[in-house]
C-alpha cells in the first residue's frame, strides 16, 4: 500500500511542491487496448479484492467458503488478487514448500467454482519479515551488514540502510549477488509448474510494488521530477528494471506458457501520479502476448491527511500519466491495487472519482484489501460479517463479460444508471454479462438497447448472482445498453 509507505513525504508535497489542475494534462480519450478474454472469446473486466493480509506472514489467507460467497455473491467481483510470499514459497535456497502451494490450490479452487478468476500475485514490503514486513527469506538479504533500527511507522523502514542495500544487491543482477535474482527466477518458475493446469489462475504479478533501493527519489511524491529528464528513476527503469522483467518472463514462460504475466511499474510515484519510464517488454510465449499492466493508485497527501481535498489531483495526474504508459505498452489494464481509510474526509468522493476513472480507462481493479474491519477502516465489511456502508460505493454494475469489443462504459450513481457502448467482434460466441447489483436496484431494472437491428435482443437475469445475460443482435454500428432503474 503505496501511500503508506511513504506518508511522512506528504509534507514536503504540499509545502513545497503543491500541486494543481493546472499541472494536469489527460488525454481526452484512452488509447485502443487489447483484451484479457475467456475461453469465448468474450472481453473480461476484472473487479474484485486482494486477499489478504494475513499472507504476509508467510501463511495461506484465513478465509473459508463464507469469505468466498461474500466475494462473489454478496459484492460479485469476478477477480481475486491472491497474496504469496517468497519467503513461503522458498524458505531454503532451492527447496520449495509444496504443501504451502497445495493449501493455495486448495483456495484457489474455491475460487474457480465460483466463478472468480485468481491472480497470484507474489508480494513484498520492505523486503522482507526482518525488516517488519514481508517478501524475500532470510537467507536472501544481502544488506553488507549495515544498520536496521525498527521505525515507528514502519513504511519508513525503506529508508534505512540495510533495506535500501538490500534491494541494491538484489537489482545488480551482474554483481556478486546475482543469485538473488536467479533464486527469484527460479522460484517464479516453480509457482507457475505447479500452477499451470491449476482451474481459476488468470496469470502471475511478477513483484508487489518493486522498490528501486538507493535509486528511488523521494521528489516524485510531489510528481515534481522532469518527465523529460527522469533522473535517477529513468535510469533505473531502463536499465535494471526491464531487464528484471525481461528474465522474471523467461523463467515463468517455462514454467507456464499461456498464463497472463502482470507487472507492475516501480514503487511509489507511479500510484501517486508521476511517470513511468518502463519501456515495453516482450513476451516470449509462441503466439499472441499475454502480458498486462498493473499499477497501483494511493493519494500520498490524502492518507497521510485523511482528507481528499479539492486540490487533490492525484487520480486526475495518475489517468493522464497511466495513458501515456498504455500508449507505450498497448496491453491491458488492470488496477492492481487502490484503496483508503474511510474516514477520509470527503472518501466517498474519492472512491467515485477513482472509480469513474477506472471506467473510463476500461481498467478492471482489484480492491485493497479484504478483511474484516470497523466503519474507519479501509474494510469493505465488519467484524460481524455485515457491510461496511462504504460497500455500497465499491460494489456497482460493470460488464464482467463483453461478447465484442467494449468502448465505453458507465454509471453514474445518483441516477443508478448504467451505460455501455460494445462493437460486434467475430469468433465471440456466448452472451454479455453485466453484473447488476440488488443494493442499487431494490424495485428492479429496465434495459434499453439501441439500436435493435433486426427487432430482438435476449436477457436473462440470474437473481442468486445478480448478472444480467444479454444476448444482442449482430449489428454494423455499436450497441449502446442502457440499464436504469424501475
């Protein structure tokens, strides 16, 4: 969790370096964009939750089958980002934990007879355990002895010594410790045998939020570093980190060749608006490329203020940026981590301004993160079980399946009116799914479809998972749904 981690440069970002709209410059539409797609054919969009915390500490999540049904009925997300750890997977230089991976499958399958779609995503934050959070075993830091003293609030354990040599060593991957990422390759490798036949694995994250070490400058939390220049955090993307991705790939193309490959840009600035410099990477599977774009998103100033002010223009920075980035990589978009404590002043807003820009960018998201919590917390759901009131913002109707080619879609949420706009594409068979969540229409809904091209158009609504089936006559021009409440 991005802002978090760097909190304490909230300051500096608003004394010296305060930004505003007039910094911002979007593009007015987002770029063409390929598709994630099911075995139809059909367009995925991808909502759901990281699961969970709990993994951190090396352990599977602590969820059972009510945690799933929560999931996929109560909120219908299709997608679950699903936290592993290195230090679980290889807590021996070359000897993996197969009884951990099978406690994974075991959830992972749970997942798949729901209907939910698993993303395993291999996590760190600061590191590792030792230095108070999670990622790499012991027996893989290589911090040269320098000085580690616990900090209070622990994101700013990134800048102490040892942790910030530790990546050092790690990135050199021609240095006396190329092991490091070796080791790392291998045990991609390793996730990706065992999880290729694996039903309801939709791809690997390759690293959680990569932290460029000594070459990270605390400047772009104020999104104040030349877009022309780069400085250190160009250097670093061009020269270390797409070649970490370049093998990262490698290894797990020969552990799974079809899977999706998420990555992600370097930590920090990125989520909070700043550029990023990681040029386009290949994939080295036969046939077309199966890799997708996962940035995070975290106001550094709103979390460390609780307050999403009016001169916040961190997601409006972070569409116009990410635009350029998907102009570079031309693959899909997932947002692979955004969330907050929902006592932020003014948090509904907030979640609806990221929201509608994660429409508009045809982005699917993963929440962060699930887990019980009271109504302050960043928790979609209570202690009891029940709903946080935030849930009615973050469950809402999208299009979990698109026979065709999506161009737009929408919801506006004082109307609780849903829009999307889809071409006909060949080879797709199967109907259009949009999930229609009860909470927003209590008395039911009406469909409009323009136009009717030769008079009929089927729907089918699946009450006990809330998805609308709509099967659309084929047309020449693009079918614009429109669902509004009775």
């Amino acid at each position: 969790m991005i802002a978090r981690r760097i909190a304490f440069l909230a300051g500096l970002a608003t004394t010296l370096f305060g930004c505003t709209a007039d910094d911002v410059k979007p593009s007015p539409t987002p770029p063409p964009m390929p598709w994630i797609h099911d075995e139809q054919g059909r367009a995925m969009t991808l909502h759901g939750v990281n699961v969970d915390m709990g993994a951190k500490q090396a352990k599977v999540p602590a969820i059972d089958q009510t945690d799933v049904d929560r999931i996929a009925k109560t909120w219908g997300f299709d997608f679950v980002r699903y936290l592993i750890v290195w230090e679980a997977v290889e807590p021996q230089p070359n000897q993996y934990d197969d009884a951990y991976l099978n406690a994974v499958v075991e959830q992972i399958g749970w997942f798949h007879d729901a209907g939910v779609s698993v993303l395993v995503d291999v996590h760190q934050d600061v590191y590792a355990r030792k230095f108070c959070c999670d990622g790499a075993p012991e027996w893989a830091i290589r911090d040269d002895g320098l000085p580690f003293e616990l900090q209070s609030l622990w994101s700013f354990n990134y800048f102490q010594p040892a942790v910030t040599r530790a990546f050092d060593n790690f990135w050199d991957a021609d240095g006396p410790h190329a092991d490091l990422q070796q080791h790392y390759a291998d045990m991609l490798r390793h996730v990706a045998q065992r999880m290729r036949d694996v039903p309801g694995v939709i791809g690997y994250d390759v690293m959680n939020e990569p932290y460029p070490g000594s070459d990270f400058d605390p400047l772009e939390a104020a999104a104040r570093v030349s877009k022309e220049d780069g400085g250190t955090s160009r250097i670093f993307d061009e020269t270390k980190f797409a070649p970490f991705y370049d093998r990262m790939i490698a290894a797990i193309r020969e552990g799974d060749p079809d899977r999706w490959i998420f990555f992600e840009p370097r930590f920090g600035a990125a989520a909070n608006g700043s550029p990023s410099w990681l040029p386009a990477l290949r994939d080295t599977r036969s046939g077309e490329p199966r890799l997708a774009y996962a940035p995070h998103l975290y106001s550094v100033i709103a979390e460390a203020n609780l307050d999403y002010a009016k001169t916040d223009v961190t997601v409006e920075r972070w569409e116009a940026e990410r635009k350029t980035d998907m102009e570079r990589h031309l693959v899909p978009l997932v947002l692979g981590e955004w969330g907050f404590s929902w006592s932020t002043v003014d948090a509904n807003r907030y979640a609806e301004d990221i929201l509608s820009m994660s429409d508009r960018m045809r982005a699917g998201w993963a929440y962060w993160s699930y887990g019980p919590g009271d109504a302050g917390s960043w928790s979609l759901y209570d202690g009891t079980g029940a709903d946080n009131p935030q849930a009615d913002i973050v469950v809402r109707p999208y299009p979990r399946r698109v026979a065709g080619v999506p161009q737009a879609w929408a919801y506006e949420p004082n109307t609780r009116i849903f829009t999307l706009d889809v071409d006909d594409a060949p080879g797709v068979s199967g109907a259009t799914e949009i999930v229609v969540p009860a909470r927003h229409y209590p008395t039911g809904f009406v469909i409009t479809v323009n136009p009717d091209a030769d008079g009929t158009w089927d729907s089918v609504f699946d009450d006990a998972r809330g998805v609308l089936s709509l099967t659309l006559a084929a047309s020449s021009t693009t079918h614009h749904v429109v669902i509004a409440p009775k």
